[in-house]
C-alpha cells in the first residue's frame, strides 16, 4: 500500500472508531455542522502544534472561542499528526451527515 492510502486507511479507523467509542454516528443530535466545526478546531490546533513561535497546543477556552461544538472534556488534542487524523475523520463525519439528510429528503420527495 502506498503513503496515500496507508493515510487513508488510518483515517477510516479513526472514523470507526469515532462511531463505536464515540457514539458518532450520523445522528440528530449533531445536525447543524458540529463535525465541521470540530474538525476545524482539530486542524488549528495542529496548525499551533508546528508553528514555530506557539509549538503547543491551544486551551480549551480558545478552542471554545473557533466553534468547538461540545463540552471541555471533549477536547482531546493527542499532537499534530493525530490532530490533523481526527480532523480528517470529524470532515468525513460531516460528509456522511449531509448526505444521510438529502437521503431523507429524497425519500420523502
């Protein structure tokens, strides 16, 4: 397997394993861009891990302040490349959100 696709592959396990330890799965509770918005949080706060003035991670009240959607001790920073895996994971979470919500619309059409 190739760089890519190993990548890939761990973004799929960490996908898995948001749904099974996580309980997040496509559902109604998280339906107004809450994956997106923790995504993004996850990809800033890699960002800050490689900046060469910050090199750590953010505190939670200024992870709060970019839109994490959820409680303080859901905010779980393990290091860049993790980071940036879990943020890879939360994209396709919010992908797979949108499109159960257009299945349902079609099925209701």
């Amino acid at each position: 397997m190739d760089l890519t696709g190993r990548v890939l592959e761990e973004i799929r396990r960490e996908r898995d394993r948001q749904v099974t330890e996580r309980a997040g799965a496509v559902g109604e509770e998280n339906d107004a861009g809450e994956f997106s918005a923790a995504a993004a949080c996850y990809a800033l706060d890699a960002s800050c891990l490689e900046h060469p003035l910050k090199g750590s991670s953010m505190p939670y009240e200024v992870v709060r302040r970019h839109g994490w959607p959820w409680g303080g001790a859901d905010w779980k920073p393990e290091g860049t490349r993790r980071n940036l895996l879990i943020a890879a994971a939360l994209i396709v979470a919010e992908i797979e959100r949108i499109d159960a919500r257009a299945e349902r619309s079609r099925r209701c059409a």
